[in-house]
DNA sequence: CTCTTGACTGAGG
DNA sequence: GCCTCAGCCAAGA
C-alpha cells in the first residue's frame, strides 16, 4: 500500500476533518500548516475530492472569509446554511465575524 | 516533457 | 476599499 497519507490531497483531507465545530479556517492557512503556503491553490483543488467524503469543506473558505467554493456544493446555499447550521453568521455568501471563528491549525493545532 | 486549469494570495494602482 | 495582474504549485491531458 503507497504512503498515500503523505500525498498533498490526503494531507488536506486530514486537516480539514481536524476543524472545531463551528469553526472555519482558509485554503492558506491549511497550505501553510502542511509547509506549502504558496500551494492554497492546491487546497482548494483537492476539495474537488472531498464531496462524499468525511471532509467538512464547507469549513473551508477563502482568506477573506467568502464562500468562494459554495458553488460545487449541490444548492446554491447550501454551504451557507451548513455553516450556519454550526453558529457561523454568513451574509451573501461572507462570514461574519470572521475572527471569531477563525481556526489556524498551525496556532491552534 | 509541455500546456492548461484552478474552491488562492499578495502586491500594485 | 475595489479592481487587476502576476506568482505560486500540483494534477490531468
């Protein structure tokens, strides 16, 4: 069996399943926590995977705090709704107080 | 190997 | 504060 859990995809799998609930982190921030701070890009095209499975994605935005990934989700809201449904405010697909519910995993992992 | 794409980020105007 | 450009890196064709 290949080391897969060391593969970049699988790292981010692994960090986004490590989000608090009703937290929410960004593509950045998981890329810096893995050592590849310039590859958020990469986060961000390894959630493309993460529908179906265990990975809460809709944890996951961008540094501004917008749900720029809201549209591979199934409904046009339903990332909203989900975020929502943990205690995260979101108005027009941006999250409302956004340091407060911020989670770094390299400060608070 | 080369080219394209992408759920990003930072810098400059 | 908003818009645009460029850099970054990995995977797929």
């Amino acid at each position: 069996m290949k080391p897969e859990t060391l593969n970049f995809f699988d790292k981010v799998y692994d960090v986004a399943k490590l989000i608090p609930f009703g937290r929410v982190t960004s593509y950045g921030a998981i890329a810096n926590y893995l050592g590849a701070k310039r590859s958020a890009r990469m986060v961000g095209y390894a959630m493309n995977g993460s529908t179906g499975k265990d990975v809460p994605a809709h944890r996951v935005v961008n540094r501004k705090g917008l749900l720029t990934g809201k549209h591979h989700f199934d409904g046009t809201n339903l990332m909203q709704q989900l975020l929502e449904s943990e205690g995260v405010i979101v108005i027009d697909n941006q999250i409302q107080h956004l340091d407060s519910v911020f989670w770094d995993p390299s400060k608070e992992l």
